[in-house]
C-alpha cells in the first residue's frame, strides 16, 4: 500500500510538471474557439432535426398513417 502511494504521488508531481509546458490559450483564441462550438453544435441539432422530421414522413407514408 505504501508503494501505491509512493507511484501516485510521482505521477501527480509528473502532472503538475506537465501542466506548467501547456500552451493554454488566451482569451480572445477561447473565445474564438467557444464560438466555433456552439455554431457546429446548433448546425449538427438542426441537420438531426431536418433528419429526423424526414425519416418520421417517409415512416408515416409507408405506414398509411
């Protein structure tokens, strides 16, 4: 159990070590990304909306409902 303890504590301070070489972005390139997001994520919920609506017609002309 000691040894278990031991490891993580290498691998957290291996973590920490990592997270200092991180290019984290600025503000404005988070931004820019956030934005770029939220547009596929609206433009992927009206294709599967446009896909779904055209699966229901096509159930419902070869159902006769």
């Amino acid at each position: 159990m000691k040894d278990f303890f031991a490891k993580f504590k290498g691998y957290l301070s291996e973590v920490k070590g990592e997270a200092k070489r991180v290019s984290w972005p600025d503000k404005h390139e988070l931004y820019d990304s956030t934005i770029v997001v939220i547009a596929f994520i609206f433009i992927l919920a009206v294709t599967t909306f446009v896909c779904d609506k055209v699966i229901q017609l096509v159930v419902n002309m070869i159902a006769g409902a």
